[in-house]
C-alpha cells in the first residue's frame, strides 16, 4: 500500500488503472483492520483525512474507515467500515 501525502498526489494516484483507496485517520482504530487486509495490495492506497481534505470532501467521505475502487480515475466503488479481501475483490470486479 501506498501512503498518499496530498490532495494532487491522491488525484495521480487515482488517475490510471485500478486502485483501492482506503480514507482513514492515525486515531482511527477502526481503520487498523483494513490497513492490515491492504498493506500487501499493490492495488491500494492510503490516504489520511487530515493530509488529504479535499479529497475527502470531493468524495463525501463521512466516516472512517472508507474504502473506494477506482477505475482509470472514476470511482466505481465505496463502503464504509470493515471490509473483507472478498469484499474489496467483488468492488473491483462489480465496479
């Protein structure tokens, strides 16, 4: 997973290919779970609230942790919460 530090490196991250990108927080417990289920994903990438708002606000993140899927820069996908590896797969493949 990559860490993602702004706004524009969030935008170019997201603008090609497929990636899965966790919102979330340093105090953010709940998030521990899905860092963990994405760490290894080449496909991912983190980005925190605080480092990222406009981000956050353009995708309406309201609580954490969000995970969104991305296609090519369009987002395909979004849950809220705890997710599972078959979860983050059916968001990809349905998005």
């Amino acid at each position: 997973m990559v860490v993602v530090e702004s706004d524009v490196d969030f935008r170019e991250a997201t603008r090609e290919g497929v990636v899965i990108a966790l919102f979330g927080a340093p105090w953010c417990t709940a998030c521990d779970g899905p860092k963990r289920l994405l760490q290894d994903d080449p496909r991912a990438i983190y980005a925190d609230v605080e480092d990222c708002p406009m981000s956050a606000n353009v995708y309406a993140v309201r609580s954490l942790p969000t995970v969104m899927a991305f296609s090519d820069g369009d987002l395909v996908a979004q849950t809220v919460g705890q997710v599972t590896r078959g979860d983050v797969e059916r968001m990809v493949r349905d998005g």
